[in-house]
C-alpha cells in the first residue's frame, strides 16, 4: 500500500503521564521532526489513569490527526510526514506503526525487545515490535498505542477509549471502529523507540498485565475465533502443570514442539543480533512471557467473576 501525496495536516500529539514521570526525552525528539512546527501542538496531561487522560486531551486538541505516544517514544524525523498521506481516504480511521528497541539498551533489555518481536512468541503481534511486511491494512494484532494516529472526528464521534479498559484500551477501540466498516493501517516505515523494561520482574509484570488487559476485554467484546489466539497462553499455563501430571508420553509431544520451536526462534535472534547468550535466554523469556500472561489473562476473568459476586 502506497500512500498518497497529501497536504500536512494539523496533528495534536498526545501524551499521558504520571505526575512522578518525565516526557523530556519524547519531547525533544518532537523537536527534530521534519514536520511544520506550527501544525504541531502538543499536549501533555498528567493522572493516573491513561485512556481517560487521552480522552481528556483529544476534547481540547486543535489538530485533525490525533498521535498518541507513551512519555518515552522517540520518534523518527519523518513520522509524522509520512502517516499523514493515509488521511487522504475518508475511511482510514487510524494510522501506525511498530515500536523499537532503542539503540542504548542494554544486553538484557534488548533480549525482552527480541521476545516481544519473536514471531513464534508473539505470532502477528511481532508487528508491533519490528517492521514487518509493507503498509497493509491491519487489526489490533498489529498496532499499538505508544505510536497510534487516529483522525479526532472520528475518535471523538465514536466516545474515545474505554476508561474502564487498561491495557487494551486502543484493542479494543480498533475492533470497534472496524466493525463498523473503518479502516486502519499499519506501515513498517513508521517508526518510535522505547527503552524496553530494566528488569526481568518488571517485564513479567508487563506481561502480567497485558494478559489481564486481555482478559478484562474478552469480558467486553466476548470470545471469537480472530481472538482466540491471544487464549492460547491461558490454555498453555493450564497444560504445563498437566506435564509433571499425566504419565502418558503422548502428552510431552506439544511440550517438545514447544521447545523446538523456541530454540529455533531463539537461534534466528542469536545470529541476527550476534549474540550466542540470546539462544540460552530467549527460550527462558519465552516461557516467562507465555505463562505471566496467561496468569493475566486468568486474572482479569477471575477478577470480574469474584467482584460480581462481591457486588451481588
């Protein structure tokens, strides 16, 4: 999909942080962009709640184009040049592309940006993570909010993000505005950096809330066959255990081809990134990643079930 010429739009960009949190780095890169900085305006909004903080900034938003960015995407010059050309067709509702490991990083954050971009680990959702394919048409399974444009008439005429949903606020904002006949694309070529979590317990955590997110929207939209995929962590936290259970050998096949696959995934990264220690930690941050947010997901179902309950 090639975009069409298109005249700059104005573009309000948005980013929510904690009042603890700095945006400084974000903002700087901002400053660097090939894009007219008088149709840029920028808002930063501080609380504790992201969608409703990404609500609260799209009512005041000067600019057709809505951008969403964490506090810490860094984007490339060009980002804002190139989304805009999508915005030609009236039915493109959003705009975006992957997220990658900054340069900076060290060894092992570098190890969890290469999990979350593994194909095997991650399926489609590798997209998010590395540019893959060309600029297509795309599902949730591709985009993600931390480098997300959404055309604000749309977004507003649509009621924004779910407050209640988060994570998976953005998830489940596409699946409702494509059902309803809008488009969204996803190009490889638009690109922001992220630093990746410092720590192995913070990266778990990460998964662990993905999950519930997960979970929490499933509860929303309810099960169907394009979502049934993102379940496949629960069933394999189940299975697991089941291993050391059961005693027939027929039983360790799924397990063994489990490995096989991790170990080719975790070869491919270890010779692309030229490091021999990716193929002994890519496997362990695969099955870490697999069961923490499987534990979400099982989570945020037993959440609402426990609290509905509670609530009579």
């Amino acid at each position: 999909m090639v975009p069409n010429a298109s005249s700059h739009l104005p573009i309000t960009v948005i980013i929510p942080r904690r009042p603890t949190e700095s945006a400084a780095a974000a903002l700087q890169a901002l400053r660097q962009v090939d894009y007219p900085q008088d149709l840029l305006e920028v808002i930063e909004i501080e609380g504790t709640n992201p969608p409703q903080q990404r609500n609260e900034a799209a009512l005041k938003a000067r600019g057709e184009i809505l951008y969403f960015l964490n506090r810490d995407s860094l984007v490339s010059p060009d980002l804002f040049s190139q989304a805009v050309q999508y915005y030609d067709s009236e039915v493109v509702a959003g705009v975006g592309g992957p997220n990658l490991t900054n340069l900076s990083d060290s060894i092992l954050q570098k190890a969890f940006g290469c999990a979350l971009a593994s194909r095997f680990a991650h399926a489609r959702m590798s997209s998010r993570y590395r540019p893959e394919g060309k600029a297509r048409t795309a599902s949730e399974k591709e985009l993600i909010l931390c480098n997300l444009s959404v055309r604000k008439s749309i977004f507003l005429e649509e009621g924004g993000f779910n407050e209640s949903l988060y994570p998976n606020e953005e998830n489940e904002f596409i699946n409702r505005l494509t059902r309803k006949g809008y488009r969204f694309i996803y190009d490889p070529d638009l690109v922001v950096y992220r630093s990746r979590r410092r720590h192995l317990k913070d990266f778990i955590v990460q998964l662990f809330r993905y999950g519930r997110g997960r979970g929490q929207q499933t509860l929303i939209e309810g099960l169907s066959l394009s979502t049934f995929s993102f379940l496949l962590p629960l069933l394999f936290l189940i299975y697991l255990p089941l291993v050391f259970l059961m005693k027939t050998p027929w039983f360790l096949i799924p397990l063994g081809v489990y490995i096989l696959g991790a170990l080719a995934s975790a070869l491919s990264f270890a010779r692309a990134e030229g490091r021999p220690i990716f193929l002994v930690l890519l496997p362990f941050l695969y099955i870490l990643m697999h069961l923490s947010y499987g534990a979400g997901i099982l989570w945020g179902l037993a959440r609402h079930y426990f609290t509905k309950r509670k609530g009579g």
